[in-house]
C-alpha cells in the first residue's frame, strides 16, 4: 500500500499494521458494516480497511493530519474529517479503531526540547514521563467515557494501550465495558490491542 507521509504527520508504524490486520479480521468476522478511524493520521489503516472492502471513515484533531489523509485516499470513498475526539463526529459505528498518541494529545511537548539540553535530563526526564503517562491516561479514559455514545449496540471499540494502562482503566469503566486484550503479536514498545463491548 502506498502512503504519503510528512514530518508533520504521525506515520504509520508497525503497530499501525497490526491494528489495521486485526481490525480487517474482526469486521469480517463479526460482519461490521461502518467503521471510523479515530486519529487517522496518514490514513494508513482507514486505506488498508477500505482496500478489503469495508466502509470506512477516518477523523483526526490535526489539520495537517486530514489535508494528508485525504490525499492518500484520494478517488476512494472515504470520508476524513477533522475532530477533537468526537466533537466532529455525527454517527454510530460498529467499529472504532484509535491508536492514540504516545503524549495523551496532538502536538510536541516544547517541555521536552528543554529537557533533552539541561544538565538535570535524568531526573527531568523521569518527571516529565510520569507526567506524560498521566496525561496519556486520561486521553484515553476521556476516549473510551465519550465513544460509548457512538457504537452501535453490538459494536467494539478497538485501542492500543500498554498493559499498565489497561489494568488502571478496566476499573474505572467496568460498569460500561466488557474488555477483551486482543493481540498475540508482540509489538515492540509493549502496546496490546484491547477491544471494548458495551455491557
Ligand atoms: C499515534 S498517531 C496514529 C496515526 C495512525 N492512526 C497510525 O496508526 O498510523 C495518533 C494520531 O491521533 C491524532 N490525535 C491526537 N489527539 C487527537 C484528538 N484529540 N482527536 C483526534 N485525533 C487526535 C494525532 O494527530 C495523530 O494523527
């Protein structure tokens, strides 16, 4: 598949291949009919859906992000428009995929240019990540809290977390969600697959 990247835009890793080879199979298994994208980046894995036959939209917060994606599918039927999360977004899917960013949100951290110059980078450094996956952490609560309102009722949502993160968030949401850890594949920086259903 070919796909324009741009330094502006996340580009697609090798765990964006392994959430769009699971998200093709769950579709076809569970006969999804609509699926989005959230944080489509270069629209790598609404491309890779669409190439199998599925009806797909894609969204994401970053302009650059959309004007990108909607070249690289250009001629297709996909629509890709820009959200914060689902401010944008008008329907029920059956499926929706997110990888979210490392940081918790779009953007680089100007913090972190900082930090890589100081003589205090090791103590700054392992601050400035707990705050990151604090903040990681409740981009993704925040994610899964508002998506309940947009899968239909036999639905999935389809995430990447790390397992850490999976154990704090499961509590939290355990009266809206059954969670299923999906990958048998190892990606490199720890990252499961999990699928949330609504109860
Ligand atoms: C890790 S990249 C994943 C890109 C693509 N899905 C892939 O796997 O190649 C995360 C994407 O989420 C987008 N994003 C960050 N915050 C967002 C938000 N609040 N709403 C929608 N998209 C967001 C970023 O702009 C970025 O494109």
């Amino acid at each position: 598949m070919k796909i324009k990247t741009s330094l502006k835009v996340s580009s697609p890793k090798e765990h964006s291949q392994l959430m769009a080879r699971i998200a093709c199979k769950m579709a076809k298994e569970k006969k999804y009919k609509k699926i989005l994208d959230m944080g489509t980046g270069t629209g790598y894995i609404a491309l890779a859906l669409y190439e199998k036959g599925f009806k797909v939209e894609a969204c994401d917060i970053s302009p650059h992000s959309v004007e990108l994606a909607r070249e690289n599918v250009k001629g297709k039927e996909i629509p890709i428009f820009q959200s914060d999360l689902f401010t944008g977004v008008k329907k029920k899917y059956d499926l929706i995929l997110f990888n979210p960013p490392a940081s918790g949100a779009a953007g680089e951290n100007p913090l972190s240019n900082f930090i890589r110059k100081t003589r205090l980078r090791k103590p700054l450094a392992a601050l400035f990540y707990i705050l990151k996956s604090r903040k990681r952490f409740q981009f993704i609560l925040n994610f899964l809290r508002q998506a309940k309102n947009f899968i239909n009722s036999k639905g999935r949502v389809l995430i990447y977390m790390n397992p850490g993160e999976l154990r704090k968030i499961e509590p939290k949401l355990k009266q809206d969600y059954n969670f299923v850890r999906i990958n048998h594949e190892k990606t490199a920086n720890n990252l499961i697959i999990v699928a949330t259903e609504l109860k």
